[in-house]
C-alpha cells in the first residue's frame, strides 16, 4: 500500500468517526428511542407489525416532558421512515376538509387519505326530516393499500395528501414520495349525483414490489335507516354487481354473505331502498371480494364491504361514483352517460320475471300521469283505471264464463239427481262435461282470463315498495304511500303478530281486506256452483292471509289493491245490467244441437274417462 492511499484510508476514518460523533442524537433521544421500540417489540407479539407501530407512533406523545420538540421530531421522523419509507414524509400532517357541491348533492373530502368523508343528498329527507347523509365521515372507509419493494405495506388512509381546489367542481389531493414518486387523485363532480375519480401515477410502480403491481382498494360503507320500516328497507339494502358480458347479480340481503368473484367486474353498487352508491370502472376492476353484514343496531342496518384492485400503469385509473337515488330515467341518463349498456337499472328491485311489464308499461304511464297532477292518490287512481281498462276484454271473459256456468246450475243438478252416490262419479262427471260441451261452456273459461292478470298483480307488487316517486307523497290519512300507514301501533312485541303484520294496524291494508272478501262473495254467488263446506272458505282465508303479508308494505300498494277491486266490483254490476242471461241461455240450447268437434285431446280424454269406467265395473263385480 503506498503512502498516498494509506493517508486516504485514514481520512476517511476520521470523516466516519466524526459523522458518528455528531450525527449520534443526545442520551435523553437515545433512551426516549429504546422506550418506543420496546413498546413496538411488546405489541407485536400481539397484534400486526403494522398496527405495533402505529400504537408506538401514538405512545410517544407520552413522551417524558424533557425532551425537546427537536428530539421528539427526530423521534417520529425515525418512526416514520421505519414504518413508511418512501412516504414518510406524508405520515405526518394535519386534516384539511374540501368540499364540492351543486343543486342535488354536497360532497366533503379530506386530505387524510384523500377519501370522501361526508355525502348529502339536498333534495331528499330521512323519514324524521333530517337530510340524507350516504356516506358519513365516521363510519365511511375508502382506502388504498400499497405494497413496496421495501417490504412495506402502506394505507393511503394513514397518509396526508396535499390538497388543492382546482375548480369550484374539482379538487385534487397529491402525494409524493422521495425523488418525486407518487400519485394524485382529482374529484371532478359533474351534473346532478356523478363524481369522477381520476387516479394518476407518477413513476409510483418504481417504489412498488414487483410481483405486485397494483393498488388493493377496500370501501365501505354503513346503510343507514332512512325509511320509517326498518325491517322493509333492510330486505332491499345489500351490494350488487355485474360483470362483464353478464347479468346483474345481486346479494342475498336476508343474512350476512361473502362472495368471492372471479373475472372482470363493470360496477359494484351498495345498494339501500331507494339509494345507492356506485363505484363504475370504464376499464374493469379484479379479485373482486365482497362483503354484506347485518347489524343489530337501531340506525345502521347493514355494514357493505368490497375489496378490489386497480392496476398501477402510465395510463392511470379512471373511476366513476353515482351517489343518489333510484330513479329508473335518472339512472338511464347515467348509464349513457358511461357509454355503455351497463344495466346500472338493474339495482331497482322490479322483479324478474314481470319487470317488462312496470319498464314499458307502469314507468311510462306514471311518468305520464305525473305531467297531468302532483297528487300521487289520483295518479295511482288513473293508473289502475288505465289498467283495467286494458284488461277489460278478460275480464268481460271471465264473467261471462260465470255466468254460463250460473245459467246451467239447474241442468247440472238434474245430472247430480240422475246419478247420485260415489258409483256414478264417473257418469255424473262425463254428464255434466258433456252438457258444458255441448252449451259452449268450460269450467277453465273463468280461469285462464284471471291468470292473464295475474302478472300485472305481481308487476304492481314489485314495483309499488321500491319506487322512488311515491317516497315522501301524502294521501288523505297516509303521510307516506311508500310505506305503511299505521292507524294502530304499539310498542309491545306480540308473538307471531308482531313478526307478521309487525306491531301496527294499516287503514289501507285494512280497507282491502275487508273489499277483497265482499268481492269473494260476490263471486261465489256470480257462479252459481256449490262448493265443498272447507273449499268455500279459502278465498276468505286467502283475503285474510294477504292482510298479513301486506301490512308492512306501502300504502301506495294497498291503495291500488283496493282500488283495483273496487273496480272489479262495478264491473261486475254493469256486465250483469248488459248481459241477459234468458238470451244467454237460449243462445247456448242453440249450441246443443250443432255438431260437436272434438279435438284430439279431448278423444283421449274421453278414451281414458271409458278404460276407468270399465275398471270399476270390474271391480264391482268382484
């Protein structure tokens, strides 16, 4: 070694011992440090290296009185660059709140994870008049995880963002790592209830592990009571989705469920009565996993959960959020405005089957109506006119089925006289299908007509509850057609009662009960037949049974049952004024005399009716 590298060598060792001697943090820093790492090798054993030194970030505000600020900073700074490299210098800050707003929402953001702490709906009221809040700051989690090739895991929620208002509809909130790493996250809130998210990258994937190029984003959100029933507003809250090239699924809402989905997924909505929040991704979210929760506290219903990943890229990340109500148009505007066939519709529950019927039918003549007048009873009044009306032509079947079979009552109780007792079943039956055959009569001719109607009693079933515009509208005694309008209540949980029609007594639920069993009687007596003692009182049972079912549904519901049959009622009375049944009946002796055609099923019938009678004659004389 020659002299010159040897003075070097010894110059760098001075340099290094006097950067020691320096650089070193005074005693008190020193025995301040070991009593954090302590505390952190203590909670580890415990709980996530992750949550052990938060909890020792949180316990140096303990710290002994001496220390100066100076010591404590370097303290914290050595914390914070061991917890969060890169980002260290975004652990430490202060919150500051931004807000965007127009006409129908307010929506405030913090720079503490740069994530929407607070959404009101200006135009829309809980039922005890207090505005509805979607997303509250206190129970509304919208996280980031990261993972660095440092072997770090970072929650954008712990991190200050610096935040800026770019426009009075747009803010933006930064964060930067060493070298000028990071990311920036614009809200841009558009017309009415549509929040833009864009998430930008700068050279961020360069601090990320490589295996794990991508964001983990995890959002929840708490469903809160906004509806006077509590227990209706729980069985229609819940997430659903929709992936890509697929239906819409929804989760089971009666009980809590995790689902794991694999694929592309367009939109996750967590979904409340009449409201949702939908987070919509142009280019597709994965690993999607999914969480409904129940809860059992009086005001939070349900706590919703998705987890998700974004992939990092130059290109960055565009999300959209819809926060607002299920109006069937509204929701179409939004879907258009996404640019594709997205279904976001889907998240009104409308049934399945018959949702054709309230989509092109009931929506429309609603919307219609409510050009005409603001009252929502006369709306639903002209509604179930309109529809009866339509119907009108099976009805008119179905009553003159009835009363062919009225006008024939005395022929068939010659046949029942002619071949009386068990043995002649089969003869009284094939008599009394011949006359009907003959006269141009069908025991099914009633049926079929009614069965026709039957989906629209559905469709207004499905459609009633969940729509939006009936929520908050008044009625004569009713305050709101959307739920039940309790004349009756009581606080006392009744056995079987109380879980059925719960503990009230609604008038309009009542009043077509009762006008469901007059029509019952009515019809029993329009068809003139004779039914066994049991059988005479199901529809009286049935009548009874719906009350049940729909005591805790809306009004609005009840309102249009009741309408409905009173309808049905007069209709009956004026197709008996039009109708002569002595014309009727001549008109059917008429057809006895023409040839009857029978077609091929009614041979076979006819066939089989023979081959039994013939079993039994065997029989017998054995």
């Amino acid at each position: 070694m020659d002299k010159k590298t040897l003075i070097g060598f010894i110059l760098i060792g001075i340099a290094f011992i006097a950067f020691i001697y320096v650089g070193r943090p005074s005693e008190a820093e020193i025995e301040a440090y070991n009593r954090a790492q302590d505390s952190i090798a203590a909670l580890s054993e415990k709980k996530h290296t992750e949550d052990s030194l938060a909890h020792s970030q949180q316990s140096l505000v303990s710290l002994p009185d001496s220390l100066s600020s100076t010591q404590k900073d370097s303290i914290l700074s050595l914390l914070a660059s061991n917890k969060y490299g890169e980002f260290a210098a975004a652990s430490q800050g202060s919150a500051e709140e931004l807000k965007l707003e127009n006409d129908s929402i307010s929506i405030s953001l913090t720079n503490k994870g740069a994530q929407i702490t607070n959404a009101l709906l200006k135009k829309y009221n809980k039922y005890d008049g207090n505005p509805i809040e979607l997303i509250k700051a206190e129970d509304a989690s919208f996280n980031y995880t990261l993972v660095t090739a440092s072997n770090r895991i970072i929650e954008t929620k712990d991190l200050y963002f610096k935040g800026s208002q770019i426009a009075p509809n747009k803010v933006s909130f930064s964060l930067e790592a060493t070298s000028g790493i990071g990311m920036e996250i614009i809200y841009t809130l558009q017309n009415k209830y549509l929040l833009d998210i864009d998430i930008k990258y700068n050279n961020l994937s360069s601090v990320l592990a490589s295996n794990t190029p991508y964001l983990d984003a995890s959002w929840t959100l708490l469903v809160y009571q906004n509806e006077k029933s509590g227990k209706n507003e729980q069985r229609y809250s819940g997430l659903a989705y929709k992936k890509s090239g697929e239906d819409t699924e929804k989760l089971n809402t009666g009980k809590d469920v995790t689902e794991e989905i694999n694929g592309k997924v367009q939109w996750i909505a967590f979904r409340d009565m009449f409201f949702s929040t939908l987070l919509y991704s142009p280019t597709h979210i994965e690993q999607v996993s999914l969480k409904s929760q129940i809860l059992g506290e009086s005001n939070m219903l349900k706590k919703l959960t998705a987890n998700f990943t974004i992939p990092v890229s130059d290109k960055g990340q565009k999300l959209s959020l819809f926060i607002g109500p299920h109006n069937y148009d509204l929701l179409k505007e939004v879907d258009k405005a996404w640019g594709n066939d997205n279904e976001i519709t889907q998240i009104i529950d409308m049934g399945d089957w018959f949702r054709f019927i309230n989509i092109w039918l009931i929506i429309p003549i609603f919307n219609f109506l409510e050009t005409i007048t603001g009252n929502y009873g006369i709306i639903i009044l002209l509604l179930t006119l309109i529809i009866k009306l339509l119907l009108s032509p099976f009805t008119l079947k179905s009553y003159m089925s009835q009363a062919k079979m009225r006008v024939l009552r005395p022929q068939v109780e010659e046949i029942n006289a002619k071949y009386p007792g068990d043995d002649n079943m089969m003869k009284r039956q094939q008599a009394t299908m011949n006359l009907y055959k003959s006269a141009g009569a069908s025991t099914m001719g009633g049926c079929l007509p009614m069965l026709l109607q039957m989906p629209f009693l559905v469709a207004m079933y499905q459609y009633f509850p969940t729509s939006i515009n009936l929520r908050g509208e008044s009625f004569l005694w009713a305050k709101d057609l959307s739920t039940y309008d309790d004349i009756i209540s009581w606080s006392t949980h009744i056995p079987l009662i109380s879980d059925f029609i719960g503990n009230h007594i609604s008038l309009f639920c009542l009043l077509m009960t009762i006008v469901q069993i007059v029509y019952m009687k009515i019809s029993q007596q329009s068809t003139g037949q004779t039914t066994m003692p049991g059988m005479k009182m199901l529809p009286y049972l049935m009548s009874i049974m719906f009350f049940f079912f729909l005591n805790q549904s809306a009004a609005g519901l009840s309102y249009y049952y009741l309408m409905s049959m009173l309808i049905t009622i007069l209709q009956t009375y004026l197709f008996r004024l039009f109708v002569n049944e002595k014309k009727l009946l001549a008109k059917m002796e008429e057809n006895k005399k023409k040839p009857i055609k029978k077609s091929k099923w009614m041979q076979r019938m006819e066939e089989l009716q023979k081959q039994q009678m013939e079993l039994q004659k065997q029989k017998a004389r054995k």
